[in-house]
C-alpha cells in the first residue's frame, strides 16, 4: 500500500463507508477531514466532519465550499497548496 510506502499509514487513516458509530468515533478523533474532490456536486460528508467537530479541508471545486465559511479550501488541482494545509493541520 502507498501510504505504507509513504510512512504515513500510522497517521492517516483511508475509509470506504464507515458507518455508525466508527463513523462517528472517526469524526470526533480526527485532526483534519480532507475531501480534494474533482466535482462533488454537495459534499454531505464534509458537513459531518463539521457536525462532529472535525476541521475540513475541501476543494473549491466541490458544491459545499460554496455554503461553508471556516473550512479549508484548495484547487484540487494544487497538490504543493494542498500538501502545505496538510502540513500545518496534522502536527
């Protein structure tokens, strides 16, 4: 796996669909919900995040950064951007 490669996997966490109460116990514990979507025509789990207490990081392409104000937000184009709010989130 990548993020094992990358010496990231004790850090980072990749979910499919967790639900229930892993979703919930995963929101209230993160440092950062990250969502670089292309095109996510709302982005419902970024409001959870926000919901659960969790700061976000979102694309500006996505239709939630429209309606949310305190969020992160990057061109999901711009990965040197992205990797920078990264950085100054998760230490």
């Amino acid at each position: 796996m990548l993020a094992a490669e990358l010496g990231i996997s004790q850090t980072c966490h990749f979910y499919s669909f967790p639900a229930g109460q892993k979703l919930a116990d995963s929101l209230c514990h993160a440092d950062l919900f990250v969502m670089p979507s292309i095109s996510e025509p709302f982005g419902l789990t970024a409001l959870e995040a926000i919901g659960y207490g969790a700061p976000v990081l979102v694309s500006k392409q996505s239709g939630v950064a429209e309606v949310i104000r305190n969020a992160l937000k990057v061109n999901f184009w711009d990965t040197h951007e992205l990797a920078i709010k990264l950085s100054c989130c998760t230490k």
